[in-house]
C-alpha cells in the first residue's frame, strides 16, 4: 500500500464494494421497491375494493369511530388514516391497547375497513406481508432479531458510503468520463458501464446511504446519550431533542368524555384544504389528558412529521404547537429525502430510476471484479477458489434475487387463500428460491448457468401477469377497463421488465453459443485486447481509470 | 502476471489499518459527537443530535485517511495524536468550559 492515494483507494474502493455488495444489492433492490410499496400491496390483496375515487374523510369519520368505539378495553391510543393520495383504498384504523405489567407498549392491532358499509374487510381480503413486507426487509432483514439486522446493515452501510467516496477519489476525470462510454469492448465497456450508472445518479447515492445511517443513528451511536444523559435519561433526551411531550403519566387518568371530533375535522379541512387530512391520532380516548392529533397529507413538504394540528381532547380547543428546533428540523428533512414520501408521481418516478441504477451499479461493480480477476489470469488458466465463489454468489444475486421476488408475488396468487401461514410462507418461498438460485451456479458449468437462469428469469416475470388472469380477477383485462391503473401498472411493469430480460438473455445466449470474445459469461480465452489492455495499463495511465493490475496485486 | 503469495507482514500491516479505521475511527467520531453535544448552539439536546448526524462523515474522514496514509504505524500513531487533542476538549466542555 506504499503506491500512492489513489492506489491505496482504489483498493479500498475494491474491497469495501466487493466483501457487502450481494447484501447491498439486496438491500437497494428491496428498497428501490419500497417507493412503490403501496402499490405492490394493492397487488398483493386482490381482494379489496377497487375503488377510484374514496369517500371524504368527514363520511368515513363516524364509520371509523363506530368501529373503535367498539372495543371494550380502554385504549391507550386511537388511530385512523383514511384513504387518497397512493392509499387509495386503505381506510384503516388501529389502537394501542393499555401496556400490561412489564410491557413498554401496549398490543397493538389494526383493521382495514370498506369504505362503504365501515365492516372490517380483513376477513375478506387474503393475509399477506405485501409490499411493505418487502420493503421492511430493506431495513430489517428477516428471520433475525431487529438489533442484529441493524447491525448488520449499518456496517453495510458503512462500507457502501466508504465505497462512495473512494471511488470518487480514483475517478480522476470524472466530469469528462460522464460522456463516455465505450461498448463492446469487453472490460473496458463493463468500468464505463459501472463508472456511468454511479455518478449520473451520484447526488442520490451520497444522499441515501448517509440518510440510512442517519436513519439508525441511535443504534450505531448510542454512546452520546448514554454518557452525556445517561441510560435512565434517555426519554429526557427525546423530547428535549425533538420538542416531544414525554410518554405522559404512567397511571391512568380519570375519565372524561372525548370532546367530538367532527367540529375539529371540519375546521382542520378549512385551514388545510378538503382531500388534505391524511389520519387522526386520539391518545387517551376517553381521559382527562385525550388529545386529538390531525396528521396532513405528505404533499411537497419535506419537514413533514412535526406538521400536525393538535386540540385537546377534552375542551376541543386548539392546541398551538411548538417551533421546531433547528437539529430535528435537520434530521427530518435527511429521513424525508430517503423515504421520498413527500414525492409525486413524476419525481418518484426518478426515486425509482436512481434506486435501479444504484442497484445496477452495485451489480456492474461485482462483475467487474471478476472480470478484473480473471483478465489476470495467464493464458488458459482456471479461476481460482476466490474468483469462483464470487461468481457464484454474483450470479446467485444479481439473477437469483429477482427471480425470488417474483417468486413472492407467485406465491401471493398461488398459496391458498384460506392457508392461515400464507404470509410466512410467501417469504419462505421467496428465500428458499434465493437459496436454490445460489445452488444452481455450482451444479452447473457457469456460462450455462447464466443463460438458463435468464431465461427463468424473464419468464417469472412475464408469465407473472398470466398467473394473475388465471388466479383472479384483479387481471390486466379488468383493471385496464376499471381505469384502476396502479393495478393495471404492476402487471404491465412486469411485462415491461420481462421484455428488458429478454433482450438480456438474447444476449447471454449468443456469447453461450459463439464463444468469440472474452465475456464477462465465460471463463476468460485470453484475446488480443485483453493483453492489450493490462500492457497499456501498466504503464502511467493517460485517460483517468484506475490501472487494474495495480488494483489486483494489492 | 503470476499470482504472488504477498508476505505475511503485508496482511498484518493490512488487518493493523483495518482495526485501526474501524475502532479508532469509531472513538473519533464518538469524541466528536460528545464535543459536538456541548459547543453547537441550542442545547445539549441538538447539540447531540447534530453531532451524531455529522458524526458518520467524521468516521468515513478517518477511515479513507487510515488507508490513505504510508503505514499502519503511522495510522495508529496518528489516531492516537488526533484523540489526545479531542480527549482534552471534551474533557474542557464536559466540565462547564465555553468555546
């Protein structure tokens, strides 16, 4: 490592990429799919109403209150959200029972309900982790405990923000390599690739790796509180920091009636607009201390989680609210940015564009260390344990994993809609692909592999809508008709991303069958223009890349 | 271009850099962050909360110079200068001191 900055970053950038970059490829793919978890849960719950335009909020009120009030133990929080904006058909409401002894909260449960009659539809609709399921798995993981998964991806995180800036660092001409790109040329075309996908959508990546460690901050640096308040002081901390009221008074208030709401819904719908009331918080229903929290619609705000209209349970009057300090103001607006709530249709459109090509950047990248490595290999060598493993797990990825999330979304129509783990078994289905899609690149020679786990891979997807005729009638024939598009949407981005594959694997099978040049797909035949290539990059590199012999021999 | 087998020091010099960027950038940042707590403005509440924000760009600071710099030895030494520093402020501030 005496060779010099950018050398010894290079390095870095090489192996902070490599050693997480099938996790983080997990990672950005599950989350780029998390900007449209709504949509995939519609998908996913065939069964609930296909409804255009939802009731106002002050029809759905008293349905929504009607059902909480029937609960006999006496809440400690109440909850309502109801339906527009990208949750055009959720009209919910929840409640946090009374924490029992030991417990820091409450249970905690929540119904859908029909935005006509106010009955609860779970019954009727099927039980499944949807979208957001996916989605959690972006932040949590699965089958583990939620510190462990924490854990694991902040280190993730860590290496991917450390793989950021090193390979800013090595990307000498960065501004002028924006413009190029040079196709088929082998590994060369595999760098520009790589290099391309990276800094167009550069600002993001920055943005959302160091937002995700923001987002965990008190876990991975809990130290400050700790030592500077102190462990039993941590809630002293949290209000101070973020201009909260404390959990309140641990015993139960007396009773008081709650105030009506309907009055307080009608003059928050005057101050913010009719469509813009997104949900309603009641904690305390029924106390002295009953407070009535009016939650907005995220449209185009960015400091959006302290932007409520609070009145007092009891007396019905407004409650002023506090200015928000200038630290938590900071904070929320680093975690809107990364959950891009506040987006639109258009500008999550370019949420979901950059999370794709980050997702490819971090495929092109592990590519392209095996391509590294095996261009070094002498004339008719055998790649090595290290090189064969990453293969492997390469191919295990970048194809395995979309073919097991399709195999989710096969799972939601397939598995029985009575079976009472079906939602457990979606996810099991889905790994258990994972799993197998790792196997297979090891039975079988590798070139072969990839062609044969193409071809699976557009055909899950394109036969995905298929499935969806066949198994129910939420199919491109009747949501196209019903003007449903988001339903109709996740079957044509199916179909869209099958035909992308097509070409993909078109592609795979003639490098299978001509074996002319060296490909990233096959074991390397040593050409002319690989030699050519580590020859020139010996010597002082003149247009800005990174020599790769320099990067293998550290 | 044979495979090299790289010396056994080479990986220790390696595997020295690699604890050094993770702990010692980890006990610089966490400095930081308590420093941070008592001399931003507002309070030590969102004096905390801007330190931990800032405080991953301060670890990845030291790690890219950890790897950056000619030697593990010199990483080492230099994390142990750059904390001495840091200890005594925070040493200062922690105990009433203004800046």
């Amino acid at each position: 490592m005496k060779e010099g900055f950018r050398q010894s970053m290079a390095w870095l950038h090489t192996w902070t990429g490599l050693l997480v970059g099938w996790l983080l490829f997990f990672t950005f793919l599950t989350g780029t799919l998390g900007y449209v978890n709504h949509e995939i849960d519609r998908w996913m719950r065939p069964e609930a109403p296909m409804v255009s335009t939802p009731p106002s909020a002050a029809e759905l009120l008293p349905k929504a209150l009607a059902r909480l009030s029937l609960q006999t133990d006496q809440a400690k929080s109440w909850s309502i959200r109801f339906p527009g904006g990208r949750s055009n058909n959720d009209f919910q409401v929840s409640w946090r029972a009374q924490p029992k002894e030991g417990e820091r909260f409450g249970k905690f449960t929540r119904e859908t309900l029909d935005p006509v009659t106010g009955a609860n539809v779970n019954e009727n609709v099927r039980k499944t982790g949807g979208g957001h399921l996916l989605y959690r798995m972006h932040y949590r993981l699965h089958y583990m405990p939620a510190r462990t998964a924490y854990w694991i991806l902040g280190i993730c995180s860590m290496f991917m923000f450390v793989a950021i800036i090193s390979g800013i660092i090595i990307h000498k001409k960065i501004f002028k390599d924006f413009f190029t790109f040079r196709p088929k040329k082998g590994q060369r075309s595999w760098l520009d690739g790589h290099a391309v996908l990276c800094v167009t959508s550069l600002p993001f990546h920055l943005m959302i790796t160091y937002s995700g460690l923001v987002f965990l901050m008190f876990t991975y640096m809990p130290l400050g509180i700790d030592v500077i308040y102190g462990e039993e002081n941590e809630d002293q901390f949290f209000e101070e920091a973020f201009d909260e009221a404390g959990p309140g008074p641990k015993e139960i208030m007396p009773s008081a009636a709650t105030s009506p709401l309907m009055p307080m819904l009608v003059e928050v719908e005057k101050y913010w607009g009719a469509e813009n009331v997104s949900g309603i918080n009641i904690n305390n229903p029924g106390r002295a201390n009953a407070t009535v929290t009016f939650r907005p619609r995220n449209y185009n705000k960015l400091v959006t989680y302290t932007d409520t209209l609070t009145f007092n349970g009891v007396t019905g009057k407004f409650v002023e609210g506090k200015d928000v300090n200038f630290a938590s103001q900071t904070n929320n607006v680093m975690l809107s940015l990364h959950e891009g709530l506040f987006a639109g249709p258009l500008l999550r459109a370019l949420y979901l564009v950059a999370g794709v090509a980050g997702t490819a950047m971090i495929g092109t990248g592990l590519l392209l260390w095996s391509k590294k490595r095996k261009a070094k290999l002498s004339k008719g060598g055998v790649a090595h344990f290290g090189i064969a493993v990453v293969d492997r797990l390469n191919l295990g990825t970048i194809v395995g994993l979309p073919i097991a999330i399709a195999v989710y979304f096969w799972a939601n129509r397939l598995i029985p809609v009575d079976f009472d783990a079906r939602q457990d078994w979606e996810v099991h289905a889905m790994f258990i692909t994972w799993g197998v899609m790792f196997v297979y690149p090891v039975w079988r020679p590798l070139d072969r592999a990839w062609f044969e786990m193409l071809c699976l891979m557009t055909a899950a997807y394109a036969l995905l809508p298929v499935v969806n005729l066949l198994t129910t009638d939420r199919h491109l024939g009747i949501t196209v008709m019903h003007g449903d598009w988001v339903l109709a949407g996740f079957d044509l981005s199916c179909l869209a991303a099958s035909g992308i594959f097509a070409l993909v694997t078109i592609k795979a099978y003639s490098k299978v069958t001509s074996n002319a040049e060296p490909s990233i797909l096959i074991t390397p035949s040593p050409l002319r223009e690989v030699e050519n290539y580590i020859e020139k990059s010996n010597e002082e590199p003149a247009d800005g890349s990174v020599a790769s012999s320099t990067i293998i021999t550290n | 271009m044979k495979q090299q087998t790289l010396p056994l020091s080479y990986r220790m010099s390696v595997a020295s850099r690699i604890i050094a960027a993770v702990v010692g950038g980890y006990a610089l940042s966490t400095i930081t962050t308590f420093i941070f707590a008592y001399i931003l403005p507002g309070g030590r509440a969102q004096g905390l909360l801007m330190g931990m924000m800032i405080s991953f760009a301060i670890y990845t600071a030291v790690i890219i110079w950890v790897f950056a710099t000619r030697s593990a030895v010199r990483a080492w030494v230099g994390l142990v200068l750059m904390a001495l520093p840091l200890g005594l402020v925070y040493g200062y501030v922690s105990y009433g001191g203004e800046i």
